[in-house]
C-alpha cells in the first residue's frame, strides 16, 4: 500500500507540474531554455526536470521531461525571467521487472518506474539557474555526479 501511495502521489505531482508549465503571458520577458542532463557521465532516458520559483515569487514553475538525455522548455513562450531551484528526477525500470523490459505485453505507459537520483537534485535540490530574457533562448546542461 505504501508503495501505490507513492505512485499516485507521483502522478499527481507530475500532473500538476505540466498544468502549471508556463502559466503566464505568452513570450515577453521569457527564455526557452533547453539542454542536456546526464547522470554519472551517461545521459538521463527518462525523467522531469523542474524550475521551481522562490516561495515569496508570483512566478510559476515550469517544467519538462527529459528524453534520452534532453530536455526542452518551450511552452508558452519559455521560462519567466527570474532565477529558480532545479529539480530533476530519472526514471527505471526497477531491476526486478527487468524481464518486461522489451515486451510488448505491458505499455510503456504501465511500465512499473522508480526514481533513482540522490535526494539532492530534487528533494533536496541546491542546484539553480537564472534565466534572462534578454535572449530568446539559452541552452543549459546538468552533469550529476555524487
């Protein structure tokens, strides 16, 4: 039960990040920001990577999924000028479901997930970016190392 709870709280989580993703006006005072993360030298499959505003801040957070190893934040118009905290989580196939791996029996999509960073790059994040809209676009990578 512990478990399902995780996952739903998840889900939930991850929902609410892609309803907010750019909440605001469309371009003016915003950057697409868009980059690469990788994990101990290899690039992250699969996962979320979050700018997350200060508390005090009217911002919203914006956030995107990483796909072998990029990631890209565009939705309207970008990321608000501003600097904010950087949450990132990868996903895998947890080793005892190993054997679904490249069956066609179970969707990608009810494929069980675990999220397999240390606590300090999302929980406990003090990663930050400060994103200018004095540039329509900035590239900006994460190599995670412990």
């Amino acid at each position: 039960m512990k478990q399902k709870s995780k996952t739903i709280f998840a889900a939930c989580a991850l929902m609410a990040a892609v309803l907010v993703t750019g909440c605001g006006g469309s371009g003016a005072g915003k950057s697409v920001v868009s980059g690469a993360v990788t994990y101990q030298g290899t690039p992250i499959e699969k996962g979320q990577i979050r700018f997350i505003p200060p508390a005090s801040s009217s911002l919203p957070m914006s956030a995107a999924f990483i796909a072998d190893g990029k990631y890209q934040l565009d939705r309207k118009g970008g990321v608000p000028e501003g600097t904010y905290k950087v949450s990132i989580e990868a996903y895998r196939l947890p080793a005892k479901f190993a054997h679904l791996a490249n069956s066609d029996q179970v969707p990608d999509a009810k494929m069980p997930k675990e999220q397999y960073l240390p606590k300090k790059f999302n929980r406990a994040s003090t990663l930050t970016i400060t994103v200018d809209a004095n540039s329509s676009s900035a590239a900006n990578d994460f190599n995670l190392t412990n």
